[in-house]
C-alpha cells in the first residue's frame, strides 16, 4: 500500500513538473510573438507638435539621424529617423531598404499624447532580414521607452511574418506594386523628384534614405487629401477608418516608395496596411471592407508620381 501511494505521489509530482514545462514553453512561445508597434510613454496634454520637437532632439541625442517629419493633422505627427546599424541591415538584403527608417509618431487622444514606433523586430521578419536588429531596438527603447507592444492581441511568430498576407489571395512581402521602369536610378529619382516637388496626386517627400551597399534609395511620402489625392489614397482618410482602437496606429505612415536601379515599386497596401493591422476585421465597421476601393486608387495615386505612362484601374476590391 506505501508503495502505491509513493507511486502515485511520484506521478503527480512527474505531472505537476510537467505542466510547469508546458506552461514555460507556452510563456517562451508567446513572448517569441511579435507586435507591429511599441509603446514608448503616455503623458497627459494635447500639444502634439512640441512633443514631437521633444522626441526629435533625444533621438538626435542618442545618435538616430533625422530623415524628416510628417505633421498628418492637428492630433498626428510622425517624427522620422534612421541610425547606421540599421541602415547596414537595410543593405544586407535586395529589398531589405524597408527596414530603414523608424516612424515615432505623437498622437493626441482623449487629452492624452501617446508616443509610439514601429517594433523593428516585428518588421525584421516581415521583410525576410536575417541580420539582427537588437541593438538599435535597445538603443531606441532606452532613449524614448518601451512600455509594451501593441498592434495585436496575440502577435505573430516568426514564420507568420516572413509568409504574411492577410488571407488567402492576397498580396506577400514579394508581390509589390510595380509603380514604373526608368534607365537607372538616376532617371528614376530625376521623374520622382519633379512630381514629388508639384505634389502630383496629392503627393509630397518626407524623407528619402540612400541604403548603403545597394543601387537602391527609399522615399517616404505624405499622401494628401488637401493636395489633391483621391480620397480613397490618402492616409487621414484611411487612418480615420481602421485606426480607432486604445492605442493608435499612426507610425503606420509615412508609406515608401522604393527605387531600385531604374525600377520603382511600393509595398502593395493589402500587405502593407494590414501587415501594421493585422487584427482587423475584413467585414463590418472599421474594417478592410471599408477600404476595399483605396488599392487600386493608391497604386494609381503612386504610379502618377512615379511616372507610369499607363493609368489603368486594376479593377481588383478587397
């Protein structure tokens, strides 16, 4: 009978070791999901453009190069940076120039500023890097803070994001928007620089970042309703749709126009907006569904700016 109760003793006890293992393994799991966004701090007050001055000046401080900033409204600002280490993992791969810049955005919500930027290492896989982003994450969480991430309640692995679209059908990292083909880059950048100076289609520069080790150059780019986009393209308008819960989206923008030797591409928006918002609902209020017209305006919107020569609609909805 001693030996019965000592054996089922042992069997509970090899049990409850087991379940702390699962439950350790369970925590490792969850903790190796990834969040599209990082909550640096909140703070009571509604002055958006002096709080941004804050975060440029502590950044600069801590060796983050300005590229450029993005008022979008009155309760939005988008302060833009890169550092070096960053911009060597930008260059470590053809199409890894996404990487580069970092988008701090100050947001004014119900008297509160929240101050937030994009999770490098969440968008380190979706961009397929191998090389490692750490350093600059630490550096970057240890000058603004880092109080958690956000973006999606149970976050995506690592195999998630280098495989992402948002469901069957739609577009992945490779599947961008093929914006025009110039002679090189030179000519490229020369087409881009006059449309982008005359806003065409409601577009203007925020910033633009040569990735080093690449024939390739980034530009980051406000897409304006008041400029004369369609409404459909621009990102107030956009913003105003899908970004409505606690903790807002706004390091969403600015959006990229990538120029790699003479061809010019855009991360496709049904990866792009819901790789940053991939817990929204397809159907409903704030969903996809009440975008479904802006991809097809969007590429338009971008493929004038770029130079495309041929302004057909793509005819394809959410």
């Amino acid at each position: 009978m001693r030996a019965i109760h000592a054996l089922r003793g042992s069997v509970r006890a090899v049990g409850m070791v087991a379940a702390v293992a699962l439950f350790a393994a369970s925590q490792t799991v969850a903790a190796d999901n990834y969040r599209p966004f990082v909550l640096a701090y909140t703070g009571s007050g509604t002055d958006v453009s002096g709080e941004a001055a804050s975060v440029r000046e502590r950044l600069e401080g801590a060796d983050f190069r300005f590229l450029g900033e993005y008022p979008v409204s009155n309760d939005r600002h988008v302060v833009v940076v890169t550092h070096d280490d960053l911009l060597s993992v930008a260059g470590s791969e053809e199409r890894g120039g996404y990487i580069a810049p970092i988008r701090v955005a100050v947001t004014a919500v119900d008297g509160e500023l929240q101050v937030s930027y994009n999770n490098l290492e969440y968008f380190r896989h979706a961009y397929r890097l191998d090389a490692p982003v750490s350093g600059v994450s630490d550096r970057l969480s240890s000058t603004l803070g880092a109080e958690r991430e956000y973006g999606s309640e149970g976050g995506l692995s690592e195999r998630d994001l280098s495989r992402y679209r948002y469901t069957f059908g739609m577009e992945r990292f490779d599947a961008p928007y093929e914006l025009a083909s110039h002679g090189s880059r030179r000519a490229a950048l020369s087409e881009l620089d006059g449309n982008l100076a005359s806003r065409v289609a409601g577009v203007s520069e925020v910033y633009r970042v040569d990735i080093p080790g690449q024939d390739v150059t980034v530009i980051g780019v406000a897409v304006r309703e008041a400029d004369g986009a369609d409404q459909d393209s621009a990102d107030l308008h956009q913003l105003g749709i899908v970004d409505v819960g606690e903790f807002r989206h706004t390091a969403t923008v600015p959006l990229e126009i990538m120029v790699r030797g003479g061809e010019v591409e855009a991360l496709h928006m049904r990866f792009r907006k819901a790789l940053h918002f991939p817990d929204l609902r397809m159907l409903g209020d704030n969903s996809f569904m009440r975008l479904r017209s802006s991809p097809g305006a969007l590429e338009e919107t971008l493929k004038a700016v770029a130079g495309h020569q041929e302004q057909e609609d793509s005819g394809f909805e959410w």
